[in-house]
C-alpha cells in the first residue's frame, strides 16, 4: 500500500479527531469566541461529536482493504 492510496482516510481521520475536539470544546466551555452569546452550546457539541463520528465511519470505509 502506497501513502497516497492511504491520504483520504488519513484526512478523514484527522477532521473527526478536529469535530471531536470542537465537540469537547463547545460542552465544556463558557464562551462567546465562536458564538453570538457566553454560554455553553450543547447543540454545536451535539453537531460537532456527530460531524467527528461520520468522518471515522467515512475514514473506514475509505482505507484500502489488504487482501
């Protein structure tokens, strides 16, 4: 396997690891640095972990399977 067959799902990867961290984020912090009001966002997290789990399901299904 060759790392340019591997790169979609390294990206993938990455991004879902990104969405996870804003998803931790946005549920633990008090904060207007993303948002229009200070307070805690539970829907941006709630988007967010979602965004995180649908890039490890599309990194999975993009890896080159060996046979």
């Amino acid at each position: 396997m060759n790392a340019r067959s591997s790169l979609p799902a390294a990206l993938l990867a990455l991004l879902g690891v990104l969405f996870i961290a804003f998803a931790i984020f946005y549920a633990t912090t008090d904060t207007g640095l993303l948002a229009s009001d200070v307070t805690r966002h539970y829907k941006h997290a709630a988007l967010s972990a979602v965004l995180g789990v649908l890039c490890f399901i599309g990194a999975n299904f993009a890896r080159r399977r060996q046979v």
